[in-house]
C-alpha cells in the first residue's frame, strides 16, 4: 500500500515537471521574482530519501489571494506528505515499519522585495502514524490534530549569494522541522553551497548536514537537488539525497 502512495506522489512530481516554473527552491516557498513573470499559483513539490530506510515525498500549493507571487500579499497554501520509515525495536530485535500521512491547510502573509522574502503562516494540521507491529515506544502513533505554524525567507545579499530558511512547528507531536542554505552563484540564478536541516518530533530527531545545486534549469523548469550525512536518534548514521521542483502558474 505505502509503495502505491510513494508511487502516487513520485508520479505527481513529474507531472509537476511537466509544467512552468519559475522558482528555484521547494523549502523556502519564496524566490527572487523574475521580472517578466505574474503567477499566483506556485506548486512545490519535494522527494526525500536516506540510507536509513525512509522516504517521504510532499506536494504544497501556494495560492496568492490578491495581486500576484511577486508582490507582498496574503497567501493560502495547502500542503500534503507521505512517506515511510523503518527501524529496529532493540530489546526485542524486532523490525518495525511505519507509514505517515500528513495535511494541512494555512493562511498567511508574504513581504516581497527586490532581492528578498519573508513569509508566515498559521493554520490546520492533520497526521496518522501507522506502524507494522505494536511498539509501546513510539508515542506518536494514531490519528493527531494541532495546529501548525511556518516561517520562511530568501535574500539574495549579492548577485552572486543566496540564503533561504524554512521552518515549521506543529502542536501534534510536537512535529518540528527546519532547513536553511547559502549558496554562490556558478551561473546566472544557480547556486551551489552548504545546506543544515533539523527535524523531529516526541518519538525521534535527526539532523543533516549537506550540499545543495539550487535554481539550475531544465527548460522551463528549475530544480534543486541535495545531498549529504544525516544522523538519526533510532537509525544513526546514514546518507541522504533530496529533489525539490517548484512549477508556477
């Protein structure tokens, strides 16, 4: 079952690929507007693996409620992930796979500029953890509703620099997750640079430290992609690698 959900969501983002896109980064939900541009739908969509048994991908819809993307606004988004994990039950050597499926729905406000753009967001968060066999450990098990909240920016300091935060924090589970990058520029609006990521909730946290290749475009597409070390509370050591795709229309 989980293999056709990962199967839904993998054929979601090619199709996403499939259409205009004029931003370079799934995380940040903002990008330096290019001049010629007035979407006000931008589809993000984002496919995460590591070598620690787990693989999630996402869809976010951002909506500008009036005016366009490029300009500062009010702001709708819904967003989905799925995905699955494993690990091991130490005391009884058991394996144990878990399915997660996660939505909601936010409203906000985005602060464009020339070269940067600060965006926050409140609103519903719905989430179900399902595990394979029963484990006593895992408190985040089950059907959870809260109340979820993100903040996320980009700037480009220079023609040739970039920064981009994103974070969020939901109330069920205490779900947290953050990532931030810097890059230079190797052409035009391409960036290669370092990137740190931050995630967990009350059963597990991991962090991971990477590069990133942002903005590089295929088309009328731009894409980023990401790789690196990644250290888990339950699985430990391991690799991971990202793609991110934003189509806008």
């Amino acid at each position: 079952m989980m293999r056709l959900k990962l199967g839904l969501w993998l054929s979601l983002v090619t199709a996403v690929a499939g259409a205009d896109a004029r931003a370079a980064d799934w995380y940040t939900g903002a990008a330096p507007p290019p001049p010629d541009d007035s979407w006000i739908v931008a589809v993000d969509a984002s496919v995460s693996i590591t070598s620690n048994s787990s693989q999630f991908a996402g869809v976010t819809g951002t909506m500008a409620l009036a005016d366009t993307l490029r300009e500062s606004g009010a702001r709708l988004r819904v967003d989905g992930l799925a995905g699955s994990y494993d690990y091991r039950i130490r005391e009884a050597g058991t394996r144990v796979r878990g399915e997660q499926v996660e939505g909601s729905a936010l409203v906000g406000y985005e602060w464009v500029w020339r070269d940067a753009a600060l965006a926050g967001y409140v609103g519903l968060n719905v989430r179900d953890n399902r595990l394979s066999v029963p484990d006593p450990t895992n408190s985040v098990v089950g059907t959870a509703v809260g109340v979820k909240s993100v903040l996320e920016a980009y700037a480009n300091p220079t023609d040739a620099t970039m920064v981009s935060a994103y974070g969020s924090y939901a109330t069920d589970h205490r779900a947290y997750y953050g990532r931030f990058k810097g890059g230079f520029a190797l052409f035009d609006r391409t960036f290669l640079g370092p990137e740190v990521t931050f995630l967990g909730d009350d059963f597990f946290n991991q962090w991971r430290v990477g590069a990133h290749l942002t903005g590089f475009q295929i088309g009328m597409l731009k894409f980023a992609v990401a790789a690196g070390y990644v250290r888990d509370r339950v699985q430990k050591g391991g690799f991971y690698t990202s793609l991110d795709v934003r189509a806008s229309f």
